[in-house]
C-alpha cells in the first residue's frame, strides 16, 4: 500500500476577501489542506481584504514570532462624516460639508499622525477591558474610553483625492503592528474639523510577506499544500539564521543548550540542513532553545 500522506506543515499566505471572518478564512484552510491544526497571525475585520499569515501542522508554533511584524495597508478614507465604529460599518453619528477640502488641506495634518504617536483605539476594538473585548461592552450599552497606546506610522500618504461634500482619500500606511487604521481615518477627520472614518481597508504586506500572488481565501485550489512555505523558508524570512551540525541540532532539539557560533545574536532560526530544528536565543556562548519542532519538519533530518 502507497505510504500515508504527511501531515502538511508550513506557512499558508491566503487573500482573504470582504464580508467573511478571519475565522472563516482559517476554516476554509483546514478543509483544503485536510487538518484542524490551522492558526493565524493575526486577524481582519469582515469589511477588509488583504493578507493573512496562517501557520499549518506544526508550523503554528512559528506564529507567535510574527504577530508583532509591522505592516502596510491601502485604505480609503470618508471625510465629512463621524460613525460609532469609526468605519463604514458603524451607524453615522455626525455629517460635516467636506466640500472645501483638497488634498493640500490633508498633508499637515497628516504629518501630525506620522512617526511615533499615542493613538486612542477605536472603542469597538478588541482590546481587553476588565477582561471583556471593548466591543463588547459597546454593544451592551457601556460608554467605553480606551487609553492611548505607542504605535509607529511610518509612512501615511495619500494616493488619490476625490473631493465632494464627503471626500475620500485613498492612502497608503506602512505601520507598527497595534496600529489601527480606522484611528487613523477618525483622527484625521477630526484634524480637519469635518469628521472621518474609514470606508474600505487592504492589509498588502505583513512584514517581508506580500499579498501578491497569494490565492483567495474563498477559493483554495485542491492543491493547497503545494502552496506552503516550508518551515525553515519561513522562519529564515523573519529571523536571523544560525546554521547546526547534525551533533547541535540534536542538542537542541532535545530541549539542551549548544555552542553558538560566532556571529549569532539574539533570536534565531536554528536550521540543520533544509529542517528547522527550532527558535533559539543566544545567551553569551550558548544556543537556548525558545521553541523546538518536531524531528522530521520541514525537511529531511
């Protein structure tokens, strides 16, 4: 009899489309690659397209190394209108003539929303009140004020103006992970004395990943494992790489400490051969593992 399948171990980039859940999108995987073991690195509301970093098999161990990647995102933004969610999903709390603007009129105030800014979240955010989700408590009637938080905007441009008595603005924000774009919509609206939200969002890029290329999240093609980053391709994208012997890669793969090599710094990729053995942290002359893989991942022992 033909030898079973393995079990798919990678990285998956899908496009997710709008008007489904990220929750959706990573169910979609799990019936297209024939596993339950499918995670994400981070979500997007329903009204969003754009990338999603799904980690497949063992491979969802390798998420947790980039959740914090900084992102770039396009968007449009509604000036001349305030809504409760602070995109177009929400219900329209406040109308202002927008008609007077150009797009000479955004350049200061976006410039103030640029760099290193405390940036007051939406409150229908997902963020953690008193251990209940911000959105939540909105929808049950609470008045909810969040506290600023650090993010960085590193670029915050804007790519075509469309003036009216509700202006759009589509733009271009390379950014901090934690930052959030609809904050960014309300903020500038608020800067102009006209109110703002945002009416359309793409996430293009989550650190050295790209959305170009990457197949719909609604349309996965039978052949999906053929699509998965093998682990160590992976891991050497987002990590510096410290190449093992046979004799290190056991060490560490059994959970021991091992010789670093000169050069090696910081979090690493331990690699042996085209196998990621694991995440490892260097500490003075030794290799300390953060995080192994199971023997036989991501490519021959």
């Amino acid at each position: 009899m033909p030898a079973a399948p393995a079990d798919p171990d990678g990285i998956l980039l899908v496009d997710k489309p709008q008007g489904i859940t990220s929750h959706t999108a990573v169910s979609r995987a799990r019936r297209a690659l024939g596993t339950r073991k499918v995670g994400h690195a981070g979500t997007l509301d329903p009204m969003a397209t754009g990338l999603l970093i799904l980690g497949v098999g063992p491979s969802t161990r390798l998420l947790t190394h980039m959740v914090g990647l900084d992102k770039t995102y396009t968007a449009t933004i509604a000036l001349g209108a305030a809504t409760t969610t602070d995109d177009a999903e929400g219900e329209v709390t406040a109308t202002t003539d927008a008609s007077h603007l150009s797009e000479s009129d955004l350049v200061t105030p976006m410039a103030a929303l640029t760099g290193d800014i405390g940036q007051v979240p939406s409150s229908v955010s997902a963020i953690k009140v008193d251990g209940e989700r911000a959105y939540a408590r909105v929808r049950a009637g609470e008045q909810v004020e969040l506290k600023a938080r650090p993010v960085t905007v590193a670029r915050f441009e804007v790519l075509a103006f469309r003036p009216g008595a509700v202006a759009e603005a589509d733009v271009v924000v390379d950014c901090s992970s934690g930052t959030y774009i609809r904050a960014l919509a309300r903020d500038l609206g608020a800067a102009l004395g006209v109110g703002g939200h945002l009416s359309a969002l793409r996430r293009t890029r989550i650190g050295p990943f790209s959305v170009d290329g990457a197949p719909d999240a609604d349309a996965l093609p039978e052949a999906a494992r053929d699509l998965l980053l093998p682990p160590a391709e992976a891991a050497a994208r987002i990590l510096p790489v410290a190449t093992l012997d046979a004799e290190r890669a056991a060490d560490l793969a059994n959970g021991r400490r091992t010789a670093a090599l000169e050069g090696e710094s910081g979090i690493v990729a331990a690699v042996h051969g085209d196998r990621l053995v694991g995440i490892a942290r260097v500490a003075g002359r030794r290799l300390l593992p953060v995080t192994n893989f199971p023997t036989g991942a991501g490519g021959a022992a």
